[in-house]
C-alpha cells in the first residue's frame, strides 16, 4: 500500500469548509482548488545560508508551517520544499549585481575564496536554520535541497532555454530574454512595462537586450564547469529546477519574497 493509500484509508477524505487563498494573477481571493484530488504540492523559498536568520527571515517559514497544518487538517496529503541557497543569491539582492553572498561571507569571516570553504560556510548557517525552524516547532519539510547539489538539473534547464531561444550569452553570463514572454511581470500587476523603465530583478548592464532580463549563469572561476564557461547559476533558475525535479513541472503553491512577483 502507497503512503498516499495509507493516508486516505487512516484519514478518509473530508472537506468541512473551503480554504481560501489569495491569488496573486487575479489579486482576488479564491476558493483553493488542488491539482489532484486530495493533494497539496507546496514550495517555499528558503533561506540563503550566509548568516544566521533573524525573527524577520523566519516569519515566511511559520506561514508555510500554519499553510500546511491547515492543509493537512482539511484532509490534504502535502508534499512540501523548502530549498537551501548556499550559493547563486548575489548581493544586489533585487538585481543581478555584486557578488555571491556566499562569497561575501566568506570575506567576512576571513575565509579563503575557495569553494570549498563556501560550502561548508553554507553547512554550518544551514544547521543553524534547521535549529531555528526546531524551536519554533515547524514541522521540517519533506524535501530540503540544496541549490549546490542540483547544478546537473540547473544546466539541464538553461540548455532547455537556449534551445527554445529565450536565453542568449553574453561576456559575464547567460541571461534570460524576458521579451520572449509577452505577459512577462503579470504577476506584479504592472501599469506600465515599459522595458526602459526600472524594474524589479533589474541591473544596469548595456549587452542585455533588456533591461528586465536576468542572469541564469554568472561566469565566476568560483564556481561549476558549464557548456558556457565556470560559473554557477543564478537563483531564479535554481529555484525552477528543484521545484520541478521535486514536485514536477507544476504543483500548486509557491510561496516567497515580494521580489518573486
């Protein structure tokens, strides 16, 4: 008998009341509607393991945590990520500007810049985040990958893009031809997308075709041996790549940061 049998046979399947949620596409609030009958696929940003978390980092991770009981007690079988940045988030934060922030930590801690080095940097916050979410009593999710254990899957997913010609290279990295995707910014609801007005995830950069398109690949000797230089990957893709290698190419929940819209 499979887990999700076992569920449903122990906890037969009963939906007292309907849970709404807000959807962002509309703006409106929505009766939730699972893909599959009786199942939740949710996947939560998680954090970039540079430092350790304040109480600001962990509130999205007790919404995730009240998001999935309430599933669960409506009857849900939840399959929950939450993902572990230990390298590809860059210090511009909003853009695709400065450093790794893995890189910049191990400066702080007067590190070698070897790999290495960032890895274990990413280990050691890495526990110290699980700590965190223990004394909170969240309940651990039931994937928790890392972004540096998933390059394989990241660059499987950029050569996808090129061969659909909505990536393109240019001298520090790859990036993402944001005007392939004609609703590209939907989500945010914008009044005006004028390319050559500021947007979010947005660096100044005269080679990128536009200013909105955003890095898939930083070129860093830091980092992974790639068809398109050494480098690692930029957290946007890093992010697509474990949500579909973990829940498939579409699930039903994801929560993040306002900059995710």
């Amino acid at each position: 008998m499979s887990l999700s049998s076992l569920f449903l046979k122990v906890f037969p399947w009963k939906e007292t009341s309907s849970i709404f949620l807000s959807n962002t596409l509309t703006g409106k609030k929505e009766i939730f509607h699972s893909l599959e009958p009786r199942k939740a696929k949710l996947y939560h940003c998680g954090p970039t393991v540079y430092n350790f978390a304040h109480i600001g980092n962990l509130r999205p991770y007790v919404f995730a945590d009240i998001l999935r009981r309430t599933l669960e007690r409506k009857g849900y079988l939840v399959e929950q990520v939450i993902n572990i940045t230990d390298v590809g988030h860059l210090s511009g934060d909003s853009d695709d500007s400065g450093e790794d922030k893995m890189v910049l930590a191990l400066k702080r801690e007067g590190k070698e810049r070897t790999r290495k080095n960032m890895l274990a940097l990413g280990d050691f916050y890495a526990k110290a985040f699980l700590g965190d979410l223990e004394k909170l009593n969240i309940l651990f999710p039931h994937h928790f990958p890392k972004a540096s254990e998933h390059i394989p899957e990241d660059m499987a997913l950029i050569q996808k893009l090129f061969d659909a010609k909505v990536a393109y290279k240019i001298s520090d990295g790859v990036y993402f031809d944001t005007q392939a995707d004609k609703q590209y910014g939907r989500l945010g609801h914008p009044t005006d997308v004028d390319p050559n007005k500021e947007q979010p995830r947005v660096a100044e950069n005269k080679e990128k075709r536009d200013k909105r398109d955003f890095a898939l690949w930083k070129l860093d000797d830091l980092g992974w041996e790639s068809p398109w230089g050494k480098g690692f990957p930029g957290w946007h893709i890093e992010c697509s790549a474990m949500s579909m290698k973990y829940l498939g190419e579409t699930f039903d929940i994801h929560t993040g940061g306002i900059d995710h819209i």
